[in-house]
C-alpha cells in the first residue's frame, strides 16, 4: 500500500520493517511513531487534516491486517520451556550441542528405591508416595506424639515460616511416618471389606544433622505398613526375612532388640545377619548389622485413624535407602549422593 504524504509513508516503511523483527507482532499497533501521527492532525489545517487522518487510518488497517495474518503462525508456537537450554528464537546453528539420551543413567539411589519397592509390590504391597512438605499433625500429633513430647526434639527437624491452619509451622517431613494417618485413615474401608491395609512409601525426608560422611540434611525412608485382623509380631519378622531374603539373595537370620518410638508398641530395632558381600571377616563383631526401626502400631495411632484397636492389630517399620546403598556398593562418603559429581554418578551406569 502507498501513502501520498511523504511522512506517513517513511512512517508506514518504518514500521513495516520493525514487524518482521517482533516477536509479540501485536505490539507493533502500540508504535510511538503512529502515536506521533495521530497527535499531528490537531496541528494541521483544516484542508490537511481530512487527507492526513484518512491516510493514517489506512495505515492502521494495514498494520492490523498484518498482525491478523499472522495470527494463526502465532498460535503454532509452543510456550516456553524454562528448562530448555537454549531460546527457542535462537536460529539453528546457534543452538548448544546437546548430550545424546543414551549417555543417561538412573541414580543409584532411585535404581535401589524402584527395586526395594518392587519386592514389596510382589508380597501384595502398593507403593505410595511421601511428601515433601507437611504439617504437625500428621509429623508428630497423629503419630501420638502429643504436643511437649520430648520426642519431638529428637528429629531436629526443619520449620518453615508458612503456618498451617492452626497457626503452627509447615515441616520439611523428618520421616515418611508422616503418611501412615493418611494411609489408614483413606484405606480403612479395606479393613470392613476383609482386605489387610498394606502399604509401602518411599520418599525423601529432611533433618537438620551436622554434615559427616554418615549424616546428611536430606536423604530417603522406606516406610511400610500392613494392618489387619489378628495381625501379631510374627507377621512383622517373617514379612521383613522374606524381603531381606530377596533383596541379598541369602536366607538370613535376623534379631530384634526392644527400642523406642511413639507411634508403636512394642517397639524394635532390627538386626541382620551380615550378608557375605558386606562381610570383612567371621568375627562376632562382624555378624550383626542393624538395620531398621518397626514395631507393632500403636493403638493410639489406629484410633487417630478410626480404626478399632480390639479389633485389627498392624505393624510398621522404616528403613533408611543410603545406608543400604553405601554398604552394597562400598560407598565411603553419604554427601555423594546429593553431590551431582559425574565422577560418582559414572560407576552406576
């Protein structure tokens, strides 16, 4: 299109050009130099203005045309991806050679979580997952730890500023305990059905430890629980054997010594007899390895959940991903897990 006044067509070809550099093309009806032309027509006289106005209209349209053409280009386009490592306006041959797909590999924390987790699955277990931010309640409260506990000064665990809505801190979960209410409270239906709650969760959890090569801020449990009738301690031992037995490939003898946690009664630590692979000697002191807190749930937990302690009895335990990662692996160091070093990453591949 052409234009008889000789500003408004330097104008039109100005804002021609810009379009095709845009890369919001709507922006373009926003140009100061159209602006500036629409603020002339008052200065003009009275035979001017008509054939000034008219043409800056044309203008407009034929920049609106522009932008409608162009519309349906527009909304070709993908959103963008923050996590794309290069602009998507960059041309081609600008773009960063990417490392091909095969050169991936699991992390051996999650290639050791996913394996866990499908021995559990074939005992009859389904896995759920933990979260990663919570509440008191569901970290301490329902796990009858009653507000003043001592207890609750033994995880060191991490506040946030955000307030749940009783006003108290949201938690960075200090354990995967924190599901066990949910999980017995939304699957107690199975329980009137005849069908046992059998559940395990893996997940990462939170402490505020002093960093050493054994201790560090985040790491991952494995929580389990099966809650039934007639569920007794028994259960609990022959259910963690069957699992050690799979996981090390060996039949080995276990042991429980009595221990403390709120949310079960009685309450035991798990010991294993050293599998071969992880044992430097025959000595005594090499024969054990302690393994895992469990216990038999507390009633006062089931009740939380609504669930009738005379009638179903249930166990639970927990157990630690890294330990059992370092010692299969002879790992010296906890702190190279969350270290991102390729040089450790390359020895799972």
């Amino acid at each position: 299109m052409s234009y008889q006044n000789p500003k408004i067509a330097e104008t039109a070809e100005t804002l021609r050009q810009r379009f095709t550099e845009l890369t919001v093309k709507t922006d373009i009806l926003k140009a100061v130099e159209l602006k500036a032309l629409y603020a002339e027509i008052p200065t003009l006289s009275n035979d001017q203005r008509a054939s000034f106005g008219q043409e800056i209209n044309q203008l407009k349209s034929e920049l609106e045309s522009m932008v409608n053409g162009h519309q349906p280009e527009a909304e070709k386009l993908l959103p963008i991806d923050v996590t794309a490592p290069f602009d998507r306006n960059i041309s081609l041959d600008k773009h960063p050679t990417l490392l091909p797909a095969e050169n991936g590999s699991k992390h051996p924390l999650i290639i050791e979580i996913e394996r866990i987790a499908d021995i559990f699955y074939r005992m009859g277990f389904e896995v759920i997952e933990s979260r990663e931010i919570d509440d008191e309640y569901h970290m301490f409260t329902a796990l009858n730890f009653p507000e003043g506990h001592p207890a609750r000064d033994d995880y060191d665990t991490f506040m946030t500023v955000q307030k749940d809505k009783n006003g108290h801190p949201l938690v960075a979960p200090a354990h995967t305990s924190t599901m066990q209410h949910r999980v017995l409270k939304t699957q107690k239906e199975k329980l009137e059905k005849g069908e046992p709650i059998a559940v395990v969760i893996p997940d990462r959890v939170f402490r505020n430890e002093d960093l050493d090569a054994t201790h560090e801020h985040t790491f991952h449990q494995i929580e389990g629980i099966y809650v039934g009738k007639g569920v007794h301690a028994g259960m609990l031992i022959a259910t963690l054997k069957t699992y050690l037995k799979e996981y090390f490939g060996e039949d080995l003898q276990v042991k429980l010594q009595p221990f403390y946690f709120p949310f079960t009664e009685p309450s035991f630590e798990l010991a294993v007899e050293r599998p071969s692979i992880l044992r430097k000697d025959d000595s005594e002191e090499q024969k054990w390895l302690e393994l895992l807190g469990c216990g038999m749930i507390h009633p006062n937990v089931l009740k939380m959940a609504g669930i009738d302690p005379e009638i179903y009895t249930g166990f639970a335990w927990g157990q630690g991903v890294e330990r059992m990662v370092m010692m299969k692996n002879g790992i010296e160091d906890i702190r190279h897990f969350q270290s991102g070093k390729l040089e450790f990453l390359r020895q799972f591949v």
